[in-house]
C-alpha cells in the first residue's frame, strides 16, 4: 500500500500523461485523415477535418499543460475540478468524429 501523500503528488503527472495521451490520439486521428489520400487529392472537408484535429491537439495538450501546473501548487486551490475543460473537450472530439466520419463517406 502506498503512501497517501506519494499517491497525491503523482496526480499532476498522471493527469499530463492522460492529457496528452488524448492529444496524441486526437493528432493522429488527423494524420490518418491526412494519409488516406495520399495518391488523390484530398477533399476540402478532408483538410478541415484534420486541421481540426490539429487545433483540437493543440488545445488538449495546453489544457493539460494548464492542468498539471494547478495540480503542482502547493497548497492546492480551492476550485481545482476541471469539469468545464472536460464537457468541452468531450463535445469538441464527438464534433470531431462527426466530422471525420462526413469526410470519409464522401
């Protein structure tokens, strides 16, 4: 059994890795979409698909960034819920995958 303390401090990293892990895969989801045409020209809706994506990398990670450093403060603040953060970044990969999905089918 692990200390309670060594179980709280490693929180800001658990919580950058599972950040940035969902960026990634956001990211590549982009890069697929990128890919599946490499030998034709790619669609409009194929290239706003994956800069979506890309934003939406971006904006992951930075959250996570922002994320790990509220976690890091000593003591902690007293509002640390990051429920906003993630409605919205829950809304913008379902939006995602709509989009993606219309860019495929046609």
């Amino acid at each position: 059994m692990t200390n309670a303390g060594q179980a709280r401090g490693t929180q800001p990293e658990r919580t950058a890795l599972a950040w940035t892990r969902t960026s990634l895969a956001v990211l590549a989801n982009g890069a697929l979409l990128l890919l599946r045409d490499t030998h034709t020209d790619a669609s409009a809706l194929h290239r706003v698909a994956a800069g979506v994506a890309g934003m939406l990398a971006l904006s992951i990670y930075l959250i996570g960034v922002k994320r790990q450093r509220l976690l890091a403060r000593r003591p902690l603040p007293d509002r640390i819920s990051a429920r906003r953060e993630v409605y919205l970044t829950g809304a913008s990969i379902i939006a995602l995958i709509l989009i993606s999905a219309l860019s495929l089918t046609l």
